[in-house]
C-alpha cells in the first residue's frame, strides 16, 4: 500500500515551478533527493565538491528533468500539418 502512495505521488508534478538547491547532490542521499524533486517537476541545481562528480550529476538529473518537460508539453504538429487529439 505504501508503494502505490508513492507512486502515485511521483507522477504528479507537486514541485513544477519550483527552484530548488541541493547542498551535495553528487552522491548518496543528496543525488536521490535531486533526482526525486526533478520527476515531481522542480529545476534542480545541485553543489558538490568534486566537479566530475556534479557534471555526471547533473547530467542524470537532467534527464529527469526533460522527461518531466516532455510529458507535461502538450504534443506539436510538424509544419503544415493538423493535429489531431
């Protein structure tokens, strides 16, 4: 039961709109709170202090973040064209 509330939280967008900063989001407990906050819909920026580590970071996260953009984004139609739906 308490994985279908989550589950069912993770694909709302409580935070869209929202900035927030995580303090040592290259790892541990600190990267999955970025990544979680990014699939609810926040931008995320992160710190660190190994800057490999926050590149790959913020990469993984990114990706997060576009696939929540995507899904939110209504669909568009290639030029000259009629959507339909």
């Amino acid at each position: 039961m308490r994985e279908e509330r989550l589950s069912s939280v993770s694909e709302t967008n409580l935070m869209v709109g929202k900035i927030v900063l995580i303090t040592g989001g290259t790892g541990g407990i600190g990267k999955a709170t970025a990544i979680g906050l990014a699939r609810l819909g926040a931008r995320v920026g992160i710190t660190g202090r190994d800057l490999r580590r926050a590149e790959q970071a913020a990469a993984e996260i990114r990706t997060f973040q576009e696939i929540q953009r995507s899904m939110r984004s209504p669909p568009t139609c290639p030029p000259r064209q009629r959507c339909i739906g």
